[in-house]
C-alpha cells in the first residue's frame, strides 16, 4: 500500500470515530455513553470493544477533537452535539445516499412515492431532505422521480427512517410529458 492510500486510510478511519461518536451523542447516548461509544466504533469502524488502552486513547483523542472544533459540548454532566456538530453529523448521513450515474440511461423512471402519517411528520421532512440531496427531482408533494437505478439508497433509506410500508419504489416506462425532466437531469 502506498503513502497516499494508507494516508487517506486513517483519514478515513479517523472521521469514522467521530461520526461514531457524534452519532451516539445524537441518540442520546448519555449513561454509559463509554460503552455505547464503543460499539458505534466496533460496527463502523471495525475496531474491537473493549478497547486496549491505546484504542481508548484513539478514542478520547477524537472526542476531544470534537470538542476542541466545537462539535460538542460537556454540559449538566453530559455530552451533547452543538448546532455545527449536528450540521456536520447530518451532513456526512446524507454522503451515504449517493447514487452512482451510469453512463447510459435505461430510458426508465424511478419513481418514489410515499405517504408518511402527520405524527412522524420529522421522519416525512428528513426524507424529503435526503431525496433532495440524492438528486431527485420532486413532481409533487410526495412524488419524487430519478433516471437511474436507486433501489438501494431507496432500501437504505426505507431502514434507516423506518418507513417501510410508507414508501413505494416504482420503475416506470414512461411519464407524461417528461420533457422537462430529461432536460434537468441533462439526458436530452
């Protein structure tokens, strides 16, 4: 492995172990905040839990870090994530949505419909956000669509907010007058 590859390997490593901790801020993780921690770190990043000193020292070095950047904060005897720790949190959730674009349109649509009741009114705007953030052109209020193949952002997605049985995930022929659309997403 070269300089360059193992270089970028700890980078990536690095910002794994902070967005395992901010993460498990962000949920609330307050009481045995050391031992949730650890197992956001274990499922991200691999490293096994219970930490080895050094480990542990990788770990409160990025918390401090994180502290440091003013990403959270210790407050009433508990950590918690600032406004920016939130931003940056959500912000490297929404990179996990990414859809590759083949070279070639398959001539389909996909559209995504979903009807998420008026009590999980945050989980409809977060997914409005990240369909947004993913590409989607909306055609209405609950309709959005997409030229390429998303099945598994849409999957991803369907796990993550949990709303399954709320959202349809529809490959299309044709849509009326889709002029428009071929023109935003350039495939005309």
């Amino acid at each position: 492995m070269g300089k360059l590859e193992k270089a970028e390997g700890e980078i990536i490593k690095r910002t794994k172990i902070q967005e395992a901790i901010l993460l498990t801020l962000a949920s609330g993780g307050r009481l045995g905040a050391e031992f949730i921690i650890g197992q956001a770190i274990e499922a991200l990043t691999g490293i096994d839990y219970p930490f080895s000193t050094r480990k542990r020292d990788i770990v409160r070095s990025a918390a401090n870090r994180l502290r440091r950047k003013g990403l959270m904060q210790f407050k009433d005897g508990h950590y918690s994530l600032t406004d920016s720790g939130e931003k940056l949190l959500n912000k490297w959730q929404m990179s996990r949505y990414k859809i590759k674009r083949p070279r070639k349109w398959d001539r389909k649509w996909r559209v995504i419909i979903f009807d998420i009741p008026e009590k999980k009114r945050e989980m409809r705007t977060r997914a409005r956000e990240i369909l947004k953030a993913a590409g989607f052109q909306r055609l209405q209020d609950s309709v959005w669509v997409f030229p390429y193949d998303c099945e598994d952002v849409i999957g991803l997605m369907k796990t993550d907010l949990g709303i399954g049985k709320n959202l349809l995930y529809l490959i299309v022929d044709q849509l009326e007058n889709d002029r428009f659309l071929r023109m935003d997403f350039d495939l005309i």
